[in-house]
C-alpha cells in the first residue's frame, strides 16, 4: 500500500463524506459512539478508513487481523498502521492462533472469519468502543445472496449480510465495489490486493469472476430485496415469539410445544427454539430439522406418535385426539460406550 504523504490529499469527496455520515447515522449515533474500523488494507476497508476519519474524527480507531495464513499479511498490516498514523487514526494489529475448527466446519474461510471478529470484540471492548465498522458493500451482498440461494437457504439466510448486529455494524452495504476503489484512487493510495480474492479454490472468487461478466444483474436492486428479506425474517422472529407464549413451555431440563396450526415456517423457529432452550450447544443442520418438523407434522395429520434424537435432544410426540400433539423435548440420555 502507497499513499501520498499530505493528509489534506487523503480527504474524499465533500459529499461523499456527507452521504457515509448519513449511512452510519443510520446504524448508530456517530456523535455519542467510538467506532472500532475493521481495515485489511484493501480499496473497500481503505475507502472506510478514509470516509470514517473524514466524517467521525478522532472518535474512530482501525485494527488489522493477521490471521497467520499468509508471509504478507504482517507486512500489510504495518502498510495500514504507517496510513493511520499519517491520518493521525490510532491503530492496532491484531494475531491469535487459527481455532483448529468452528462448530462441525473445518472450512478455512470459517475459522479465519471466528477469529476475526473475537479479536475484533475483544479490542473494541479493551479501547471501549461500542461499535466496530466493517467495510461489507452492495456486491458483496449479492454474492451472498446467490451463494446462498445455491445452498436452499431459508428466509433468514436470503436476508443476506446485515446492516447491523451485535457491535458490528455495515455501512457501505449501500456503496458498490467500483466506487470505494475509485474513491482510493482518488485519494492517491494504492490498496493491498488479497490474493485469495483471485484463488479458484474459494466458491466467492469464482462467483466474483462470473459475476464480473454478467453486468445484467444489479447488485443495488438485490440489495433492496435482502433488506427486504430482513424485515420479513424480523416478522417471522416477532410472530414466533407471541405464538411461543402460547404454545411453548420452557423449563429447566426440557421445553413442550403443542402443534396446533402454526405455518410451517414458524413451526421450524418454535421447534428451533425449543432445541436450544434444552441444549445452548445445539447447532441443528437446515436439512435435519426440516425433517424433524416434517415428523411433527405427520404426527399431527395421523395422530401417531414418534421419538426421534437431534444431537442431545431427545424428541419425543405425543398424540391427543382434541387438543393435537404436545412434542417434548429433554435432555437425550448418554449413549452406551462401544
């Protein structure tokens, strides 16, 4: 990474910075929140660095992860703090060990991407900032979507990347890739390239490079209907919650949940909800709890009963001619050694 040595050269556009503090005065109130920069060193996370120095002042810090994975990450990461320091930005580089797998993954890109964001959360809380800013934008999101459209997500997953969730806050999703690079080149820096962006070993590189032929799709127009897949899984979360309290019953040890006529979208979310009431650890695959509510389904149409087990949930129907069947979850008992 190069950048010119005069600050004033590294200010973007007025009304650039004038759009970015409307995107981020939409997520948080910029004027009252210290805001933690995620920055690679790359155009996106560099045009962040810049709109967010220009628009929150000195209420914004920036940290790299090395991830380890590369010999030239540590270079990079000194390439972003030499740019801070010149932005007078206070930054920190941020290692840790790869975790060797997350949850039943031993996906690369998973394990980087956990590590990440703790080292993230943790610093951000060390320094006391409230908000950490990533540089995800409109592309990125239609990448999502279309991955994940290519795996059979359900609503929550066609949500795409959110705008906001936990400290972690997104606001360039509403900016294109073209205009953050430009941006940086406006600026006279010349941003680190990742070359894992161009590595056919990663399903994004290879959908980035089918997508770069196919200027007919319109990455802000899939933007606004994940916004609008958001609102209906908010819906759906806000549904459930209400039918819950009617239908569930949590307890220590075990949950109950009497089928009545509940769609079967939010019939998946109660079920969901019942297995993590009794195992926090749970982690139930799509594919395994669709057909858990297919079961419960059949069980209400023929009044049969069922036991099942979902990793250490014991699922067991239990049919009643009036009222329907009442589903009960527990604790699943140890399994015999061999």
């Amino acid at each position: 990474m190069t950048a010119p040595a005069a600050n004033s050269a590294l200010t973007p556009d007025a009304a650039l910075v004038a759009r970015f503090r409307e995107d981020i005065a939409a997520l948080c109130d910029p004027a009252n929140t210290k805001v933690l920069l995620a920055v690679s060193g790359g155009a996106d996370s560099t045009a962040l660095l810049l709109l967010a120095h220009a628009a929150l002042g000195g209420r914004c810090q920036a940290a790299t992860v090395d991830h380890g994975l590369r010999p030239e990450a540590a270079a990079e990461a000194a390439a972003v703090a030499r740019l801070c320091a010149t932005l007078g930005v206070e930054h920190a580089t941020l290692t840790a060990p790869m975790p060797p797998r997350v949850k039943r993954t031993a996906n690369l890109s998973a394990r980087a991407r956990a590590l990440r964001y703790r080292l993230l959360e943790d610093h951000a809380r060390a320094i006391e900032a409230t908000r950490i800013a990533t540089a995800h934008h409109a592309d990125d999101q239609l990448e999502t979507l279309i991955m994940r459209l290519n795996r059979g997500s359900g609503v929550a997953g066609l949500a795409g990347i959110r705008p906001a969730g936990g400290m972690t806050i997104r606001p360039l999703l509403g900016w294109r890739r073209a205009e953050l690079a430009a941006l940086v080149t406006q600026c006279g820096i010349t941003a680190i390239e990742d070359p894992s962006n161009l590595d056919d070993r990663f399903d994004r590189a290879r959908l980035r490079k089918v997508l770069a032929e196919a200027g007919w799709l319109d990455a802000d127009q899939w933007r606004r209907s994940a916004a609008a897949l958001g609102d209906a899984d908010a819906a759906l979360e806000w549904a459930t919650r209400d039918v819950a309290a009617r239908f569930c019953r949590l307890y220590e040890g075990g949950a109950t949940l009497r089928v009545h006529d509940q769609p079967r979208e939010v019939l998946r979310r109660l079920v969901l909800l019942c297995l993590v009431h009794v195992d926090p650890a749970a982690d139930p695959r799509g594919a395994q709890v669709t057909r858990l509510v297919a079961a419960i389904t059949a069980a209400r149409a023929t009044g049969a009963d069922f036991r099942a087990t979902l990793g250490n949930v014991l699922i067991e129907s239990h049919a009643h001619r009036e009222t329907g069947p009442t589903i009960a979850f527990t604790r699943a008992p140890p399994r015999r050694g061999t």
